[in-house]
C-alpha cells in the first residue's frame, strides 16, 4: 500500500507514476487464443468438445452442451428462498433504472422539407459471458441479460464454463429472460458466439466480464461481432472525511480488493490520524476475510491512500478515472459535479459501491483502467441501434441537389453527383 501527501514536493511526479502503473496480469495469451479461435472457426463443435477436455477436464457432447430447460429449472428451485427473493428484487430495480434509458424515435421536417428522423430498434441476439471458477456470480447474469431483455432483444445466449451450476447462477438466467445457456468457456466461447459452432448460432454482440484469455478473444473477434469492453482489473476511489466510522470504510476499499490480486482500492481524506484508523481497520479485516488472499494482495501491491484536501479530491479522481468512486462526505454532491470521469458516482456515508454491485439498479459493468474517461457503463444503449431516416420529395430534393452535385464533385466522386445532377435536370 502506497502512501501520498498532497503538499510534499514530489506528490505529482509519484501519484502520476502511481496512476500509470499497469495493472493487467501478465499472461502470455494472444498465441492460444488465435489458434483457439481458428480451430473453432475450422472445426465448430468438435474443436468445442476438445477444448472442454483439454482446458476444462469435462467430457461433453454435443447432447451435453445445452443445459436443457428442466436442468435450469431444478437448479434454480435449489437456491434458497431468501436468495432467489433477492434476485426478483435485484431484476426488478435493474428493469425499472434500464427502462427509464430507453429513447425516443423521432421524425421532424426542417425549413427545406426535407423529412429527418432516426428510430431505435434493438438487437437480434446477443451474448453474455458468465465466469465461472472462482465464486458464483448470479450479478453478472442480472446486469448483462436484463438490460438486453428490457431492450427486446429476442435471443439471449449465456456461455459459462462447463463444471455444475450454480443455482443461483440459474435463478438468475431464469429471472433476467436469458433464452438459452450452453456449457463452453474461454476463448472458445467467444469464438463460438461469434462464428457459430455446432449448435451454437453467432450472436451480434458479445458481452459480459472474463480472464485474459476471454477478454484476449472479445479483442481478436470484434468486428465480427460487437463487444461490450475490454475489461481490466476492479477499482474503487473513496473519498472520505474523519466523520465516517472506519471500519465502514475499510470494507468500502476491501469490497474491491477482494476481486482480484490486481484490483486496485484508494482513499482520499485530508485527516491523517483518521487515514490511520482506516489502515489498521484493513488489516483487522483481512484477518478474517474468506477472500483474505487475494484482497491482502491487492491491498499490498496496488492500495493507496492519499492525504489531500478535499477539495483537491475531484481533480485527483479525474486523473484516476476510476471505475468506482465513493463520496462518503457531508455534502458528497458538490464535490461529485466536479468529476468527469468516473464509471460509477455514489453519494454519501450510506451509498457504498457494494449496493450499486447489486440492488440499486443502476449497473454494475462499468470501464476500467481509466477507460472512464471516453467510456461509459453498460446500458440499454448497448443493445439498440439506430438508424437514421431522410424522405424527400421534388422540391426538398431541389434544395438539396446542387450542393450535393458540388460537393461530390469536390471529391472526385462523378458518379455521387450524376446520381444526384440526374434528378435535377428531370
């Protein structure tokens, strides 16, 4: 965990190396997912089943590689009540935020009658990439599939490495309207979703979160089809005076931590004794975390904690774009307005980054590795499209011709003014 004050000299030249630092695992992966990529696109279904041996140690067939519908809805009773209660409730918020997204189509007529417009239609199919391995992950289904199904997406193919479901992971497919879930992980997966493999129809969008070799396969494929991000390594900024307990905060910088080794936590106060309250309330906790290796990891190699005033805290977040940023202040509004690159804002002592990962509705998948600055979160928006719209008759056409003949003669582009010079002189 690294440490930084705002008045010594060399703060700027430090907390820029800091910010700089990359954070990605190391992974020799282009090589494997190219020729994963190839023998998928060559062999479809038996370069699938190779791989599921090969990578994954299960043995499939092409009868095994659908979950069935009554495989999802055996698992997904077997989720407790309580937790399948929290899904419905999670599925309803994340509906109702989405749907507020949702634009209007438009047609208008402007001074030269010439009619304009543009209309939003959604996607066909869409793929979602649900990790699988190190925890179970029903969110992750919740904040890809919903947003699609609320656009009217009509095919909704989830992807997860093979091995047993999860219930949860169930429950969740079967409250978010995914269509259909197939047991292929890795870059396989995104190959397949992509090109199409045995049973396996391409989809035109691919999204949801994966390791290197997925995030590897989302690059090489896009262009084939569409992607979400490339996502990097968790992040969390909070900004917090000596008026917060702790221990709160603590969990607030761990909740992120707990991720990955690679994840990266930072506080912002300008209370030094209070910084070191926070610290010790770290190391309290990671005696006991479940998660306590990999949050120990992150917290060690990639923590921070700034000492500024808070004034100050805006401008130091803008130059971290994080993907997450808390404001756990008195008046966390008038310090939020002046950020600009942030994935995720939450405003107040009461509003830690753990509720947005869930239940608050808004989403959860947002740009990393300072990707906030030209980026924003999953939406709707990600599964529509929209396609303008330009009607004209004789008399608009007259108003629009000569500059259109002008200007592709401009460009060397004959055949663009004959098609418009044409009409003129009929």
């Amino acid at each position: 965990m690294r440490r930084f004050r705002h008045s010594d000299p060399g703060f700027e030249a430090a907390f820029n190396a800091f910010v700089d630092e990359r954070r990605e695992t190391p992974e020799e992966v282009e090589a494997i997912v190219r020729e994963v990529i190839a023998a998928v696109r060559a062999e479809g279904l038996a370069a699938l089943l190779r791989f599921a041996a090969e990578f994954d140690r299960v043995e499939l067939t092409e009868a095994t590689l659908r979950v069935s519908a009554e495989e999802i809805e055996a698992g997904a009773a077997e989720c407790p009540a309580e937790v399948r209660a929290a899904i419905d409730f999670a599925a309803a918020r994340i509906r109702a935020y989405h749907e507020r997204q949702r634009p209007a189509d438009m047609r208008f007529t402007d001074q030269a009658g010439v009619e304009l417009g543009w209309r939003w239609t959604a996607l066909e199919a869409v793929g979602i990439y649900v990790p699988g391995g190190r925890a179970a992950y029903p969110s992750t289904v919740l904040m890809n599939a919903v947003p699609a199904a609320v656009a009217g997406v009509e095919r909704i193919a989830m992807v997860t490495p093979p091995g047993r479901l999860q219930p949860a992971v169930l429950a969740a497919a079967k409250a978010a309207g995914v269509t259909e879930i197939w047991r292929v992980g890795g870059a396989q997966a995104v190959a397949a979703l992509a090109y199409g493999a045995g049973p396996i129809r391409p989809v035109d969008k691919i999204v949801g979160p994966g390791n290197a070799f997925v995030t590897a396969a989302k690059r090489r494929v896009y262009g084939a089809v569409g992607i979400d991000a490339l996502a990097g390594p968790s992040e969390i900024v909070v900004v917090a005076d000596a008026a917060n307990p702790p221990d709160w905060i603590a969990a607030d910088l761990l909740s992120q931590a707990e991720h990955d080794p690679a994840a990266q936590s930072i506080l912002i106060t300008d209370d030094e004794a209070f910084a070191a309250k926070v610290v010790a309330a770290v190391e309290a906790q990671l005696e006991t975390l479940a998660t306590g290796a990999d949050a120990a990891a992150s917290w060690r190699d990639h923590g921070a904690v700034v000492i500024a005033p808070l004034d100050a805290a805006p401008g130091l977040v803008d130059r971290i774009a994080p993907e997450h940023v808390e404001f756990a202040v008195d008046e966390p509004d008038a310090l939020a307005e002046r950020v600009r690159h942030a994935g995720a804002i939450f405003l107040g002592r009461h509003a830690p980054e753990a509720i947005g990962d869930y239940v608050a509705g808004s989403n959860h998948v947002l740009p990393t590795s300072r990707a906030a600055r030209f980026s924003s979160g999953l939406s709707l928006y990600d599964f529509i499209k929209r396609t303008s719209i330009v009607k004209c008759d004789a008399a608009a056409f007259a108003a629009l011709g000569p500059a259109t003949v002008a200007l592709a003669d401009a460009e060397g582009l004959p055949a663009h003014a004959r098609s418009a010079a044409i009409r003129l002189s009929q």
